[in-house]
C-alpha cells in the first residue's frame, strides 16, 4: 500500500507512520511522567518541527540551483522534498539541548523519543523492504488513448517513472510540464503517464489544451496500477528500476528538485565522460 484514503483526503503511508511514531513518543513521554518528572510533550512537539524545518532545509541546500530558479518552492513543502538526515541530526541536537538545560526532562523525554524511533524503525523500514520486493512491474496491457493496446513489460529493462494522473486533479496538472521537461533531460529513463478513469478524447483535449507533449500515454479506466501497487490518490509516481522492482513512490506534486531526489534511487551510474 502506498497511500492511505480519508474520505476526500489521502496520506502517504510513509507520512502515516511518522505520525504514528509521534503519537507513541507523546503517550509514552505522558506515561514515563506520571512516575516522576515533567511531561515532555511541548518539548517532544518542538523537536518534531525542528527537525522538519531541518529536513527541508537540509534538502533545499542539497538542490540549491533548483530553488533558485523558482524559490517561492523553498517554503511549498508539498512537493515532500526533506532530507531524513539533516532532519534526524536537527532533531537530535535539539533533544540534546533540551536534555542539558531541563534534567527534570531526561528521563521521560528519553523514553518518549526511545519509544517513537523504535515504533518508526518496526514498522516503515521492514515496510518499505517488503514493497519494494514485492510490487514488481505488472504484466498488465492498458489503452492507449488511440486505442492500441500496450503491455507494460514491454518498457522492463529501462528504468520506469510512472505517473498516476487526471485531468481534473490540479496537482497534476502542475506537476505536468516538469514531467515532461524530465523525458528530455533524463532520456535513460522511460516515462510513462496512466491517466486515471478518462477517455481518449478527453485526454488528447486536455493535452492539447495544456500544450504539453508527452511520450507514452496510458489509459487506466479501471484503476488496475492502483489496486497492483495500493495507490489511494493523485497525483502518484512511482520509481521502478530496470530489473522492474519498485524503488521509491511518491504521492502528491512533484518539483525539480524531488523529482531529481527520487529518480537517483533507480538511474543506472553513468560512464565517465
């Protein structure tokens, strides 16, 4: 499963579990409180946004020539662009300090932050192993908005970015024209864009519309990469590699920046020059 709906609303299940671990962390903080000590919970929250500011900018540093082409993104945390470890070390000295100015909060800020790492480290770890071992590149023929029928393992050997979309879904919309600058600048990789429920002609219209060109468009009718690979939302991408095992995913739009962070998980190191 890669996302997770809520009535109109979806979440990406790797942001379901850090929610998770956090709701553990403040339990188990409140607990360890009860037997001596002072609830860690305002400090627990402040390290969480901590180390999220220091993931994203930890990721913005990483791509700096991406943001500054357009840095009203720095601050558009929806294209999911953070650095686990930039955010991991924030985070850490944060708890470090907190630990050294406040004793009282040693003991149950250690167990809270003990408890949520543990929970994360169970649960999105051994997850994110077993889908990518598991949700491999499906012998599966989808339309063409021409109506032609191609299976998709007759992409396999390349690498694959996979793109769950709708013409009605404004994120994908968005997202599009970066998608399609990526066919040029990535040619190693093959794109391929499964439009969700939609016809023919009403793909070709909007394309046009849009004044996009994209390579190899799929028709999905039936949701069939959704139910394979557990997607809930749109925009999805998906990151297979050329043996056809899914490496990465990602829910929601997509910049530059993070879409060049997913694609160095399946491109193939290329010859030196």
């Amino acid at each position: 499963m890669q996302s997770l709906a809520l009535g109109p609303f979806a979440l990406s299940l790797d942001r379901l579990l850090i929610m998770i671990a956090v709701a553990v962390a403040l339990f188990a903080g409140w607990i360890s409180s009860r037997r001596g000590g002072r609830n860690p919970e305002a400090a627990l929250i402040t390290i969480v946004l901590l180390a999220l500011v220091g993931a994203r900018l930890g990721f913005v540093l990483r791509f700096g020539s991406d943001y500054l082409a357009d840095p009203l993104q720095i601050i558009d945390i929806r294209d999911g662009g953070f650095w686990w470890l930039s955010g991991v070390l924030t985070g850490a000295l944060a708890a470090l300090v907190y630990t050294w100015r406040q004793p009282e909060l040693r003991r149950s800020l250690g167990i809270a932050l003990l408890c949520g790492g543990i929970t994360w480290g169970s649960t999105a770890i051994p997850l994110a192993q077993i889908q990518s071992s598991t949700r491999a590149l499906p012998d599966m023929a989808l339309m063409t908005p021409q109506g032609l029928p191609v299976n998709l393992q007759d992409f396999a050997g390349r690498p694959i970015v996979l793109n769950v979309w709708a013409s009605w879904c404004p994120p994908c919309v968005r997202e599009m024209p970066v998608l399609e600058q990526a066919q040029h600048d990535y040619p190693q990789v093959t794109f391929l864009f499964a439009n969700l429920g939609e016809d023919g002609a009403t793909v070709n219209a909007f394309l046009r519309e849009l004044e996009v060109e994209l390579e190899h468009v799929l028709l999905d009718q039936q949701n069939l990469l959704g139910e394979h690979y557990g997607s809930r939302a749109l925009p999805t991408t998906l990151f297979i590699d050329a043996s056809g095992q899914l490496r990465d995913s990602h829910l929601g739009e997509l910049s530059v920046a993070s879409l060049k962070d997913r694609l160095a998980t399946i491109r193939e190191p290329q010859p030196p020059q």
